[in-house]
C-alpha cells in the first residue's frame, strides 16, 4: 500500500518519525512534507494530500497537525475525500469499516507518538466493510458534495 503523509511544522517530528516507521513494515510512503519545522501552514499540506488521494497517488493518507482539526477541514473540502480525527484506536479503524475515511487526521500536541503510532496500523489495517447501510449514507455524503446540501 501506498501512504501520503503531510503535515505542518506541528506535525513535522511526527511524521518523521511515521514516515520511517512505515518504510521499515513494508509500506511505501509519499511525503509531501513539510520537512522543516519552520512555522507553515497547514491548509497547503492538506491540499496537498487530498490531491494526492484524488489523483490515485496512495491509497490512504495521514495529514498531522497540532490539533488535527485544521488539516480534517482543509481536506474534507475536496471531493471525495473523507478525512477524519482519530485519536484512538477504535476510531482508526471504525471510520474505515464504516466510514471509507481515505486520510487519517492526528493531533501531535494531542496523543502521544507510540498511540500515533498504534492508531496508523489501526487505520491502515482497516477495510471498509461494504454493508448495504455503509453505502447508503456515503451515497448521501456525495449527494451532498454534488450540491443538494446547498438548497
């Protein structure tokens, strides 16, 4: 599988240290950066990320900021992609199984990194589960990207 990681000066150290990591079980990492922790902002790495997802690049991808809320609203706004906080376990892999999240959304000044850690193998782990009521409410999400939520 192949990983988009992005990430603000926030998130830098961690994705770092992620970036290896995943390179080191096997998986093939895009990073998208930043690579400094030179104060930036996190909208262009989510963009960034979200693009990547859309163009097929990766499969899954992991935005980290100091919050992870910033990046989660930033990506939600491109088409198609789904990009959730997790900061446990369960949401990591609940958000795919029901959800089809593509992006993964951490807080660096939120959860510590071996939790970090933890939650990306959760997440990267999970499939979607397909069932008929899963669908149906992602039908309605991409309803409402396509503009019915609008009227």
């Amino acid at each position: 599988m192949r990983v988009i990681l992005g990430a603000d000066h926030a998130g830098f150290p961690y994705k770092t240290i992620l970036a290896s990591m995943l390179k080191e079980a096997g998986y093939e990492v895009l990073d998208l950066g930043t690579h400094t922790v030179t104060p930036s902002d996190y909208p262009d790495y989510a963009a960034a990320v979200a693009e990547a997802i859309i163009n097929k690049e990766g499969e899954r991808g992991i935005l980290i900021c100091g919050s992870a809320v910033g990046v989660s609203i930033a990506a939600n706004k491109f088409k198609g992609i789904r990009a959730g906080v997790c900061h446990d376990t369960y949401s990591a892999h609940q958000s795919v199984e029901h959800d089809d999240v593509n992006i993964l959304c951490l807080g660096a000044r939120v959860i510590g990194l071996e939790l970090a850690k933890d939650i990306v193998y959760t997440f990267l782990k999970a499939e979607f589960s397909g069932e008929e009521r899963h669908v149906k409410r992602l039908e309605k999400i991409s309803a409402i990207e396509a503009g019915w939520g609008s009227k």
